[in-house]
C-alpha cells in the first residue's frame, strides 16, 4: 500500500475552507475526491478497402503475410451466429531457429478484418501453453459466450505465441521461445496488427482491447501491467496470473490424492465424485440461503468461508469409505489444501481455495487429478525450471508425483547465463497492482473469476483486487472492476450462469464512460443456443439469469420475484 508523508489533517481543511470566498468553493465544487479520470472518445466505423491484395500491401518488420483470403458472411458460425463478411490475413514474424534445440520457431499469427469494421481492434489471448493459431473471434467471456467481437464489427488478433502445439512443452528448452510466450510475443504482434490495421482500413485503430481466460487471463494480466500504453480495454477471466505457482501448487495436490488414492495410480479414488458432492453439498447447506434465496448457488462467497468448517460439517468416516463421509486423513489433507499450498516451512506459497458447491463436476476433478499430471509437469518441468528437465527422459506424470516441491519454486525463481530470465518474471505481471498508467490515461479493466475454478483460485484474484484497492484509497471502482462467478468452475461449466458478454458494457465504459455495476448471466439450460452446460442441477430452469455483481458487492435477493430472474436480485 502507498504510504503519503504528512496526510492532510481534518481540522487543517476546515480551517482552510473557511478563509476561502464562496465564489473559489463553488468554483471547485466544494469537494476533496480525485480528479476525474480521462474519458476515451468512442471509435469510428469504417470498410475495408481490399482484401486480396493485402498479402502484398501490407509490409511490417521481422513480418511475412502468407495468405490473405475472402470469407463470405455465413461461412464461419460462432456462438450460433453467422459471422459476416471479412478478410482473413496469416502470417509470421521473427522466423528463425533455436541454438539450443535446432527446432524452427515463429510467432504464427492470423488477423480476421471484418468488411463493415467498428474501428476497433481486439487482441484474442489464448490459452493453455498457447501453441495454436485458433480462429480468430475474440471470445466475450471464457467460454460458449452469447456473441463474439469479430462478428460485432472487431477486427481480432490471434496466434501461437511464438511455439507449435506439435512440441508439447519442450519449447521451453529455448530461451527466446519462454520470453515469447510469457509476454513478448504481445509486444511484437500489437505493433504489426496495428500497422495491418492500418493498411486495410487507411487508418489505426482508435479504440484497442485486450482479453482472454485462463493462460489468456494471464496475458491480460500482463498486458495490462507492461502495455498499458497501447491498450484501452482489458477484459480478464479467471487469470493464471502467477501461472507457475498455481501449476506448482496443484502439483502438490496430486501428491496429496495420490497418497489419499485407495486405487494406485488413480488420484480420482483420493476424493471420489461422490465425496466431492457430498462436500458441496454441506457448502450448500450451510451458505446456500445467506444471500436470501435458496436456489443452489452461493452468491456470498465471503461469508460462506466463514459460515462453513469441513471438519465440522461433514461427517467423519469411523468405518470404510463409502461416500457419505470423509476420512480423517482426507479432511487433513484436503483441508490443508483448501487453505493453500505450502512449502516444506510451512509457508503458504499459492492461495486459499474457497469452499463452493461447485467441486463435483467433472471439469473440477480433471484439473486435480489429471492435468496436475500432463500439463503442470510440462510447466513446472521444462518451461519454468532453470535448468529445464533433460527432454530425452522426462516423464510428466512421474515428476509430479515424485518431485521436491521446495526444489520446483527454487527453480523457477532461478536464472543462469542460458535463461537469463526467471519463471517468475517473464510469466507474472510486473507490480500487478500498481496499474497508475492504464488508470491515469483512461483505461478500464474488467475482471471475472470462477469461485469454483480448481487450477487459478478466485481467492488470489480476490487478494490481487483488495490490494489494487487499497493503492486507490481503498477504491479501484473508477478504473477497474472485479465480478465473482459463483459455482462456475475454470472459465465456464460447474454449477453456474456462465454465459454473458463483458466485452459490450467494457467498450460502454471505456468510450461512453458509464461504469457495469453488474453484468447479466445467464445459464447454458436445455435448448441453448451456443452450447448445453451439463453440470447445471435439474431443479434450475434451462433460462435462470443472475446479475454477477462488481466486487464487494453481492447478489442478494429482493424477497419478492420469480428466483430464476436476475430482476429479483440486487447488487449490495
């Protein structure tokens, strides 16, 4: 928190404004509070000029367009709709090959330019250990969103930030390839895209936004911290933020299930689906009603933390597993778990996960028992460490079960005359909470995390936010907003309204100045649109809505309306 030296003192302003003339009172509108923040010009429509030809047009350093192709509206469908017509542009940039490996490397990209543009621009972060040029749409939310940015009017961004799939994580052994990935594949692509940009339209951007979930979350994050100057808007969902540390903390928790497991090699057996149901459920028992309606969500997640105690509340097995009760062991394990990581001291080195009904879904239990095995591996193994893993014998699943977790935090701290760089600078945003550079020229953030996410926990994003607040005098309202999804687990799925569009209210506030109290969510019922969400409960209606409410604010219930409507739940 930022300290000030000689704080001004009550009685000194009052004395002071009784000296000064009504008229100087009036004139400054009598107040204390910050000046206003900057307020950002709404962008200009216009057409594409060509398409075919772009190929040739457009030119770019350390750049080479490889294709430049027609698409007729309706050819590409996305969230249900068919998307207009627009130009399709792919390319590379930076080719070259890796000293270490031999392996030929790029920033593979592909840019979709809509013919009827909004004259914005929208950079599309992807996730996962990036790798792939996915279509390039620009996602509204972190998953099955109702609409999409290309198709409303965006021109979108997309790549592999700078490595193929088809390597896994052994790009990881090139030190270029990690900075690449970490945050500098965003510092070359803005440039370009803007300059294409420019070529296909006759003029730059005038308004350019930032989103992406997870991975994308982090590059967000990122983004946010580094390049502020060259973005308007960031839109970040349920953010990896501090990526190696949450992969090396999950990697723990297999070690946890692993030895909780009543079949060998199965972690699932460590805390079976029944037991993860039988463990929301007593989450639902005790916070269900604390935001007035009882309707199987858990809209005040703060007050849950402390309503619910796993020993407590579920029972304690005093025979065999069946269940209907955890073991000691279990609750130990698994309690220590739900209060963070910790290293061999005891020191807590990744945050607490809150209690929620939404850990039975099978998009939960795959995060810890089996990605804790084939991805955080590759991560903590060969992308992160310094020195990576020798590739010719690395076994993920093995590592995770067997590695010193004291020694993979050393490592990714570390740095030597190859990686010169550590895990925990080229992937963490620098000084995430101090963000006076996108606050002060007008820029907005709007973030969004699952209660129910098993990899990044909402409590870390909540930690992140509560200090970005107290560095804006206790309020970030003006120029960041932070909205919890309960029930929803790692982007979407789980229990949860987890369709909605924050990219619109976000372009609201940034060019029309008005500030989301809340944001519309809906969920993926029988007869969706886009895409059915399976874990929903059968007791909800298919069309149930909710208003996700800007932190600290809660959803709660007026008392009186139909309790499927989002109009029957207020923000307080």
């Amino acid at each position: 928190m930022k300290m000030h030296r000689n704080p001004p003192r009550p009685w000194a302003k009052l004395a002071l404004a009784a000296t000064l003339p009504t008229a100087l009172l009036a004139a400054c509108g009598g107040s204390d509070g910050p000046p206003p923040l900057p307020q950002l010009s709404a962008a200009v429509p216009a057409s594409l000029l060509s398409c075919s030809d772009l190929a040739s047009k457009i030119s770019f350093p350390n750049t080479r367009i490889t294709a430049a192709t027609d698409v007729a509206a309706g050819t590409l469908t996305v969230a249900g709709q068919p998307v207009g017509a627009h130009c399709r542009v792919t390319g590379r940039m930076y080719e070259r090959v890796g000293p270490i490996d031999g392996v030929s490397y790029a920033i593979g990209f592909e840019m979709r330019l809509p013919r009827n543009w909004n004259g914005r621009f929208f950079y599309q972060a992807n996730g996962g250990i990036d790798g792939s040029v996915v279509t390039a749409t620009g996602a509204v939310n972190g998953g099955s969103g109702p609409t999409n940015a290309l198709n409303m009017g965006f021109a979108v961004i997309s790549s592999d930030a700078g490595h193929a799939a088809s390597q896994g994580p052994f790009f990881g052994i090139d030190p270029q390839a990690r900075l690449d990935y970490g945050y500098q594949a965003v510092a070359k692509l803005t440039p370009m895209a803007k300059s294409a940009i420019q070529t296909a339209y006759g003029k730059a951007p005038d308004r350019s936004y930032f989103g992406g979930c997870s991975n994308g979350g982090r590059h967000a994050m990122v983004a946010a911290a580094r390049y502020a100057d060259q973005y308007d808007g960031f839109l970040v969902g349920d953010p990896g933020f501090r990526l190696p540390l949450a992969a090396i903390a999950n990697m723990a928790g297999a070690q946890k299930y692993a030895a909780l497991a009543t079949t060998p090699g199965d972690l699932s057996t460590g805390f079976t689906t029944a037991e993860r149901k039988l463990v929301s459920d007593a989450v639902l028992g005790k916070c269900d009603a604390l935001d007035g309606a009882t309707d199987g969500l858990v809209q005040d997640t703060g007050a849950c933390q402390a309503a619910f105690n796993l020993d407590r509340d579920v029972p304690t097995c005093t025979g065999a597993r069946n269940g209907s009760c955890l073991s000691a062991a279990q609750k130990t394990a698994i309690g220590g778990l739900f209060a963070g990581a910790r290293n061999a001291a005891g020191n807590r080195f990744y945050a607490s996960f809150p209690y929620d009904n939404g850990l039975s879904p099978n998009g939960w239990g795959v995060w810890k028992f089996s990605n804790s095995l084939n991805l955080d591996s590759g991560g903590a193994g060969i992308i992160w460490p310094v020195p990576p893993e020798d590739p010719a014998t690395f076994n993920g699943p093995n590592f995770t079960l067997t590695a010193n977790i004291d020694t993979l935090l050393a490592r990714v701290a570390a740095t030597n005359a190859v990686y010169t760089e550590s895990a925990l600078s080229f992937m963490l945003p620098p000084n995430p909470s101090e963000l006076s550079k996108l606050k002060n020229r007008g820029a907005k953030m709007m973030v969004y995390h699952g209660t129910a996410d098993p990899i990044f926990s909402s409590d870390d994003t909540t930690a992140w936010y509560d200090t970005l607040r107290g560095n804006n005098g206790g309020d970030a309202g003006n120029f960041s907003r932070f909205y919890r999804v309960p029930g929803m687990n790692h982007c979407s799925g789980g229990p949860a309204t987890d369709q909605f569009d924050m990219l619109t209210p976000l372009v609201n506030w940034v060019e029309q100045g008005q500030a989301p109290d809340s944001v519309v969510a809906n969920a993926r019922g029988a007869g969706n649109a886009v895409a059915v969400n399976a874990d929903l409960p059968a007791t909800w209606s298919a069309t149930r809505s909710r208003p996700l409410c800007a932190y600290p604010k809660v959803a709660r219930y007026k008392g009186t309306g139909d309790i499927e409507s989002a109009a029957s739940f207020s923000c307080q």
